[in-house]
C-alpha cells in the first residue's frame, strides 16, 4: 500500500445516502439525473464516488437490477472514476437474504462499505471478496472497531472509513484520533478515510486534511457548505472541500 506519508489525500464524494429524495432538490430517485450530478462532482475535483442505488420509489436497493442500473449510469457519466455502493444492514437487516442479494449482482462496483458493527459483516466482506469487489471497512465505534480487529478479513480491506456520528465539533479530534490510533496498531499501512456527517462533517473533514488522511463530502454527509449556507448540488460541496484540501 501506499506510504501514507506521501500518497495524495483522496476526495471521495458521497453523493446521497439514505436521505430521503425529498430532503434536498440535488437528490434523486433516478439513476441518469444521479449520474449527471456525479459527473459535475467529479469535474469539482472528486477522485472517487459513493453512492446508495435506489429503487424506483427512491429507497435504498441491494437488488441486482437497481444496483446494476446505477452503476452503470455513473460509469457512464464518470469514466475511469472508481464507484463503490453501500451494503447496510437497514436496506436488508435478514443477513441471509443481504448475501443473496449480493451473490446476484450482475454488475459489480469497484469497492462496496462494510459496516463492521452490523450482524454479518464478516460474511458480507468475505462474499464481496471472493467477487473482486474491495471493501471499505465502516467503523462507528468501538464495537465495530474489535469486530474488524478480530476479523480475517481485515488485511484485505481496500481502506478503513472512521465514520463520525452527528456530534459537535470540540468532540471531533478526539474520537477521530482515538479510533484512527487503534486501526494503525492492528493495521499500520492500511489507507484511513475520515468522515462526518451533520455537524461533524466539515470538522472531521478539516481534521482529515490535518492529519493527511482521505475523506470525502456530499449530500449524504451534510447539506450545508462550511458556512452553514445549503449547499446547491454536490459539486458545490466537493468544491468547497477541494479549496480545503489545496490550500493545506
């Protein structure tokens, strides 16, 4: 892996999350209009892209035929930009149903995020392993943090996302840099990206560039630019994010 020394800080856009197609004009229940705001994302200086493939009803999907669509929607738009989707447990909470879902995707993102706090996460990794798929391990606390620990997945996880709850910023440091020194002692090489959401978003994303670490921001994270003005699209929260992690 890279040294983390060196390699250049990744800015990875979150382009929805779970959010509701209704809390922000920028979201969409459909995949091309999606895809067109990824592409402006990426043009803003997104080296990457995360997105949650929806049904038609603009819910959170694992079905083969949603993931698909989607995936090749952003491929389109975005060419040569690495795509990876979510697997959580609240889109499928049955694990066995979850890991058959997954068995059928058809198309295949570059990497998928695992939550390692949720039930069969182990399984779901070593599934989307065995795919080619990379996983990007979600850890939220410390739960999630010694069920990766112990996993034998973990020294095969594309990056490790320490994922911050909504909490206030003079928190932020210090659950970030307690839950980054943990991974660096059982995995000193693997690549961290940090990240927030609501009020936590741009502190964590400010810390991410302080310490060299990857992150990323979209509508998924925040929807409001860092001073507290609603962000138009994505691309005006990548925008903004980029000026912060050029200027450092």
């Amino acid at each position: 892996m890279p040294d983390e020394s060196t390699r250049r800080m990744l800015l990875q856009a979150c382009l929805n999350g779970a959010r509701e197609v209704t809390a922000h004009p920028g979201l969409s229940a459909d995949a091309t209009l999606a895809a067109a705001d990824a592409a402006r994302a990426v043009a803003a200086g997104a080296q990457e892209v995360h997105v949650h493939p929806k049904d038609a009803e603009g819910r959170d999907s694992l079905a083969a035929d949603d993931v698909a669509r989607w995936l090749r929607a952003l491929r389109s738009a975005c060419q040569d930009v690495p795509i990876g989707v979510t697997t959580g447990a609240w889109i499928e909470p049955d694990v066995e149903k979850r890991l058959t879902a997954i068995a059928e995707w058809t198309e295949l993102p570059d990497y998928a995020s695992v939550n390692w706090h949720e039930t069969g996460a182990d399984r779901v990794a070593a599934l989307l392993l065995s795919r080619g798929v990379g996983v990007e391990a979600g850890i939220w606390d410390p739960t999630g943090l010694e069920a990766w620990s112990t996993s034998p997945s973990r020294a095969e996880c594309t990056r490790v996302l320490i994922e911050l709850p909504d909490e206030a910023a003079e928190v932020v440091r210090r659950h970030a840099e307690g839950l980054i020194a943990h991974v660096r002692l059982d995995e000193p090489s693997v690549p961290i990206l940090l990240h927030g959401e609501e009020r936590s978003a741009w502190p964590a994303l400010t810390l991410a560039v302080e310490l060299g670490v990857d992150s990323r921001i979209g509508l998924e994270d925040t929807l409001t630019l860092p001073d507290g003005r609603t962000a138009p699209d994505n691309a005006s929260l990548v925008r903004a994010a980029s000026a912060l992690v050029y200027s450092r």
